[in-house]
C-alpha cells in the first residue's frame, strides 16, 4: 500500500544534539510549560540549596542522602528534557533536508510582453512566470498555459515525474520542483516565506508545534495530581510532627517526587512530536497536531471510489463469449491482439489470460503486423501471417468491420454488450475475419486488500462510505466487492458536504480524501481532510492534511497513526499513574518505620533501609522514562478492534503491568543500594 519512509529511531547527531538541548532546558522559563517536570526541577533546587548550605537548613548528618536524592532529581529532569529533546531532533533534522531544497533561485517574470529575470524572492501572489525545460519553479502556483513534466522528488521522494498542466485538478505545482519537459506558464499563489515548503519546514521542525485538545485536558488532569499531591506533602509534615516522626525536606520531595506522574509528564512531549513525525514519515504533511489526534477518532470515513477503492483504470475482468464459440477461444484471440498493446487495458487482457489459465500457442504472432488503435477505427489487433486479421475495439466498430468482411453478428452480441454498460463496465469485442467471438468485460477494478481494510475499519467502529459517480447499479455492485458500509451513486461535491454535516450533527468525526477545487468546500468541512499533493491549491489549502504521494487510499493508514498516538498517550498515562502504588508501599513504610514499627507491614518488598528504600524508588521513577522513550517515539502496537476491547487491553497491560514492574524494578535497584548503603 503506502510507502513509508524508514528512518532510524537514533542517529548519533540526533542524540548529540538531544543531549545538549537536555541541558539547555533547564532554564525554569523553557520548564514551566511542562508543569509536572517544573515541580521537580523546583523540588532539585531546593535539595541543592540543602547540600550547599546545610548548616543554615540543620541538616549536617544527611548530606550524602541529600546529594544523592539532588543527582536523581536532577537526571530525572534530564531523562524528561533529552526525551522531549530526542522527538524535536528527528523533526529538525528533517527540516533540514526540507531547507536544503529551498534555495533561492532565479525566475523568468512576465511583465506585459517582455520576460524579466527576477530572484524567486521578489516574486508575489499573482505574478506570472515563464518555466521552461531543466528549470525549476520559483514558487507554489498554478499552471495557466501549456503541459509539462515536473520532478517532484526534492518533495514527494518520488523519482517518476508527473504530468502538470492547466485546466484541470492537475495544474497545481509547488515551488522547489523542476520542470524536466516542454514549458509552462505559471501563476503564482504565495507570497514568500507562505509557501507549502515552508509550512512543512516550520510544521517538522516543530518551532510552532501547538498543544492539542487532548494534551491541554492530560495537562489540566497532570497538573490537578500534582497539586493534591503537594497539598498531601505539606500536610503529612505536620501530621508526622504530630505522631513524633521528624520528616526531612529531602524525605518530602522524594515522595512528592514519585507521587506525582512523572512518567508521562516527562515524555507527554516527546509523544505529540513524535506522532506528528510518524505521519510524516507516510509523506503526509499534518497542518497541526489537532488533525492527527482527530484522525484517532474517526467515526465516518467518506471515500471517492476512483482512485481510493478501485484502481482508476479498467482492467480485463472477464471473456463472456457470443453466440457458439467458447470462452476458450475468446481468451485466445483476445492475447494475441493485446499481445503489442502497451496500453493498460491491453496488458491486463494477457495478465487476466494467465490467471485464468487459458492456452496460448507461443510464436503464434511471429512474423504478424501490430494494428495500432486509432480514433477513427476504435480498433487494434494483429494481422497475421497466415492471413488471419484479429481485432479488439469498441463494438459497434467491430461489427461493422466484421459485416464488410462477410460475417455475421451473433445474436445475443447485443445483450451481452448491454449487460456490460449497465454495470458500469466497458465492453470490447473480438473478432477473427468474419467472426465474432465474444466480449472481454473491462471494469474499474477493486484494490487488492480493501475489503480486508475496510473490515479492520469496521472493526475500530468506523463507518466507510463510498462516493461515486456511477449510476446506483454500479455502485452497489462495486460497494458490495469493496465491503464499504454504504455508497452514494451519482454524487456531487455538493452530497458530501450534506453527508459531512450529517455525520457531525449526529456527534461523529468525519475524514474525507480530494484533489479538485469542487472538494475544497467538503476538506474544510470534515474534521480530517487529507488533499492530494497533485491536487488543486484551494484542495490543498481547505485540507489539514496533504499527501505527498497523492494516494487517497494513505487516509486508512492516516487514522491508524491518529489511533495509535492516542493509544500510546493513553497507555502511558496508565502506567505512570499505576506506578504509584509500589512506589507508595516503597517510601511510605521508609518514612514512618523508625516511629511506628508496625508501619513495617506495608513494606511488603522487604527494602533494606528506610534511605535504600527511597534512594531506589527515585531511581526507578528517573530510569523508567527513558526506558520507555523508544515506546513514546514507536507509539504502541496498534491492533484494528472496537473502543471497549482496546481500553480493556491497554488497562490489563499497562495497567497491571504498571503495579508489577516497580515492584520488581525497585526491589533489584534497592538490592545493588544496599550493597553502599
């Protein structure tokens, strides 16, 4: 299906960098967007003030304690900014690439009749540009005269050049390429420093990256439990002076510390980004993160049937012979006048012969004349040397070519040709000489695997609808072999947007793909719009989406990505807020012990001191984030299955698997303390 673009999760200039930026961020202004980890860097300076001047604290018999608990914190801190860091870096490195594209370079300006040479930095909206062979194009326009072939692949990493020209959907070019054929005259459509390079260069480097909805709630709902957590700490102070336990500074912030979801609040970052850069790694350019996150809750999912669910070209599905003759027969004299067709329909007549396993005699055309097709005969073929003449074409061309040779025309040729067009297929007769043998049925062809897709779809609860303009026979007929939910025949630009707005009156999130100015009204109208990069510019400016690759069908793997950021952020909320618990029966026991022996009774991990205990509970709260970085960058492992299964299953993993691990992890960390402690 979609071509994804590999890319190592570790670089070491990526890693480098991440870890100067690691330092770099702890400056209080940069940390105080991320409260939880500001919480922390707060509770490390305030140990450090401890260790530097513990005679005005009066604490000269714990100083080894304190500078131990200052070095964790302080990583703890680091491990979160490298993670964050780390995300920015790939994203960077990216945009660097994208820059290296960028470069300024000269245009040929038509002003009145005369061409000036300008710089492509001068140029502005409405300008119009002459583009000739080997150039490339000063800026993001439109082709208003002439065709051309352009390399897109400084942006796409498609090698192939496609075809541009005005008109059409396809007259859309982007600033950066380089025209490789003929000339083009070219409107353009951005002013400098608004072109679609430079929104993708500031969208990967993430300079502007905004919070999403969902990350502005988790952040509401992290810096919540972070305040009744401190409002807890402060509190057991007094209640502890009151029981006759003396609870150290450093004691507190270490519980604070660990009570407090560090976990996700250290790598909650490093998840957007790097679920942004997931999509970028399928050639979508997300206009922000909203729209990526919007993907993960797709309810409708509204497909054009050409191009998304059927292939775009018809192919040879089947021989249905007239008459007498038999189907045998019919594959025969079909290859061997396909057998020099370039054509896609030509080739997909031998390609359909052999799967169906129909002879065919080699060597039959040696010696023959190719026919090429031509407008005036609607007919191709091979004439060969034995004298036979076999033609392919349109069938009322056939039956007229048959009839001057002296043949007949089967009498249920018509029908049969009929029955074809009914269903929005495209019928081409054979003949030898006089004889006709039969019809080769030509369809739109359903994408191997979509049914499949849209099963998993379906299994994520996501209705698909298909668009088409085709007459209800073949729609429904189309709709039935792609497994869609449901189809609109003859559609219009017009029927979805009313489907769109349907769908949201209802409460549901819609995703639509397009390419046409007609599609611009219905991409802004959806949650998730997903333009082609081939497209129009109005396609691409209404969407918060756009292809590279100009695949409509990547929107499937669009909302897969959307799902699986959610899952990750979701999964890793649950573990860091499970992890609590063994951290709980860690330092809780640690602090109340020495006063209350029957305190011992909760440790339940059997630490070997109460310093040990929360020595390696603060360590296990500081080694778990980057431990599970490559999980934040990967995002999860996505399954297609139903909202209830999915929570059910991240809460049994990460849930459960949040309560066990820090037993295991911080019991084997206090038991290598314990060795110096």
């Amino acid at each position: 299906m979609s071509k994804v673009q590999k890319k190592k999760l570790l670089t070491g200039p990526i890693v480098r960098n991440a870890l100067k930026d690691s330092f770099i961020k702890l400056n209080p202004m940069t940390l105080v967007k991320n409260p939880v980890m500001f919480v922390v860097e707060i509770g490390t300076i305030i140990v450090l003030l401890m260790v530097l001047f513990p005679g005005y604290f009066g604490v000269d018999e714990s100083v080894g304690f304190n500078i131990s608990v200052f070095f964790i914190l302080l990583f703890t801190v680091l491990f979160a900014n490298f993670a964050e860091a780390l995300a920015e870096g790939r994203g960077k490195a990216q945009a660097d690439s994208l820059k290296k594209t960028k470069r300024d370079s000269f245009a040929n300006k038509l002003v009145g009749d005369t061409v000036k040479t300008v710089s492509s930095s001068e140029l502005r909206k409405g300008d119009v540009v002459l583009v000739n062979q080997g150039e490339l194009i000063p800026g993001d326009g439109e082709v208003i005269e002439g065709l051309a072939s352009v390399d897109e692949s400084a942006i796409t990493g498609e090698s192939a050049p496609v075809i541009k020209e005005a008109g059409g959907d396809f007259n859309s070019v982007t600033g950066g390429t380089r025209v490789v054929s003929d000339e083009i005259k070219v409107r353009i459509t951005s002013d400098p420093g608004e072109s679609f390079l430079d929104r993708m260069i500031s969208l990967v480097e993430g300079a502007k990256r905004q919070k999403t909805p969902n990350e502005i709630a988790l952040n509401t709902l992290l810096i919540s439990l972070a305040i009744i957590f401190l409002i807890v700490v402060v509190t057991l102070r007094p209640i502890a002076a009151y029981l006759g336990v003396d609870l150290e500074i450093p004691v507190l912030i270490s519980l604070l510390v660990c009570l407090i979801p560090t976990t996700i609040g250290g790598l909650l970052s490093a998840i957007g980004i790097a679920g942004m850069d997931r999509v970028t790694q399928f050639n979508v350019v997300a206009m922000s993160g909203k729209a990526v996150e919007a993907a993960g809750d797709i309810n409708t999912m509204i497909l054009d049937k050409t191009g998304t669910i059927t292939f775009g070209n018809r192919m040879a599905s089947e021989f249905v012979p007239v008459g007498k003759e038999t189907e045998t027969d019919l594959a025969l004299w079909a290859t061997v006048s396909s057998l020099k067709d370039e054509t896609p329909e030509g080739r997909s007549v031998i390609e359909l012969n052999k799967k169906l396993g129909y002879r065919y005699e080699a060597g039959l055309e040696e010696g023959g004349q190719f026919i090429e097709f031509r407008a005036e005969t609607r007919m191709s073929g091979m004439d060969l040397q034995d004298g036979l003449k076999v033609r392919k074409g349109a069938v009322d061309s056939i039956k007229n070519w048959v009839l001057s040779q002296g043949g007949q025309i089967p009498a249920n040729l018509d029908q049969k040709s009929n029955a074809i067009a009914s269903m929005g297929g495209t019928p081409l007769a054979v003949a030898v000489n006089d004889r006709i043998y039969g019809l080769i049925y030509l369809k739109d062809t359903v994408k191997p695997g979509m049914k499949e897709r849209f099963d998993e779809l379906r299994k994520m609860g996501i209705k698909t609808i298909m668009c088409t303009g085709d007459n209800p026979l073949t729609a429904s007929t189309i709709a039935a072999e792609a497994g869609v939910d449901s189809f609109i025949a003859e559609s219009t630009p017009e029927n979805k947007i009313e489907v769109i707005r349907r769908e949201q009156k209802e409460g549901k999130l819609v995703a639509m793909t397009g390419d046409g100015t007609n599609d611009a009204p219905a991409l802004a109208q959806a949650d998730v719009g997903l333009a082609m990069n081939s497209g129009t510019s109005a396609a691409k400016e209404a969407a918060n989406m756009v292809d590279l690759d100009s695949d409509p069908s990547k929107i499937i793997e669009v909302v897969a990505i959307g799902k699986q950021l959610l899952m990750t952020r979701g999964a890793l909320t649950t573990f860091s807020i499970a992890n609590d618990i063994a951290k709980y029966f860690a330092i809780i026991p640690a602090m109340f012990t020495l006063a209350i022996p029957e305190m011992n009774a909760l440790n339940v991990m059997g630490l070997g001191s109460p310093s040990s205990a929360i020595i390696s509970a603060l360590i296990f709260n500081a080694i778990i984030i980057p431990l599970l970085i490559p999980l934040a960058m990967r995002g999860v492992k996505y399954k297609p299955m139903s909202s209830v299964k999915l929570l059910r299953q991240n809460i049994f993993i990460y849930g459960l698997g949040g309560i066990i691990v820090p037993f295991f992890g911080i019991k084997g960390i206090d038991l290598l303390v314990s060795m110096w402690i």
